[in-house]
C-alpha cells in the first residue's frame, strides 16, 4: 500500500507539471516530480508482475474520506486472505 503526497508523487501532473514549470528553478522540479511519477509507476509494474497487489491512494483523498480508503484496504487484504492457500491448498 502506498500513501503518496499530493505535490512530491505529482497528484494531477499535467496541470501540476505547468504550474512548476512557470515557477523558481523550474528545471529542478519539473524533473525531481517527473521522475517520482515514472518510479512509481516502474515499482507499481514491478510488483503487480510478482504477483503482488498494490494499493495506491492519494495524500488528499486519505485526508477527505479516510474511513472510505480504510474500507478499500480491508475488502482487499480480506480478498487476499480468500485467497491465500490454507494447509498447502488452495
């Protein structure tokens, strides 16, 4: 499960990506946010090719409806632990 900050994970790139790119040290921001964004997605494949399932919420989502995104994760460890193989079968 990851948390990701709205500014440090680029919430909204495109729009975020302009706003930096009219701002102090431009070049410096529009690169350190834009690679944040391709790791993630680099790490998300990753994980998600081992077989993982991988939750991704926004820091101002988890801020506005916390109960809502503590609702997702439960429904999906329960999922997993349907699942999950019980005395070496599935």
């Amino acid at each position: 499960m990851f948390c990701d900050g709205d500014f440090w994970h680029g919430r909204d790139w495109d729009a975020r990506r302009a706003i930096l790119a009219r701002g102090a040290n431009a070049s410096y921001w529009v690169a350190k946010i834009g690679r944040n964004v391709e790791r993630d997605r680099e790490h998300e494949r990753t994980l998600r090719d081992e077989g993982w399932t991988v939750l991704r919420f926004w820091e101002g989502d988890i801020r506005l409806d916390t109960a809502g995104i503590a609702e997702r994760v439960r429904m999906a460890v329960a999922e997993g632990l349907d699942k999950a193989p019980r005395n070496g079968r599935k």
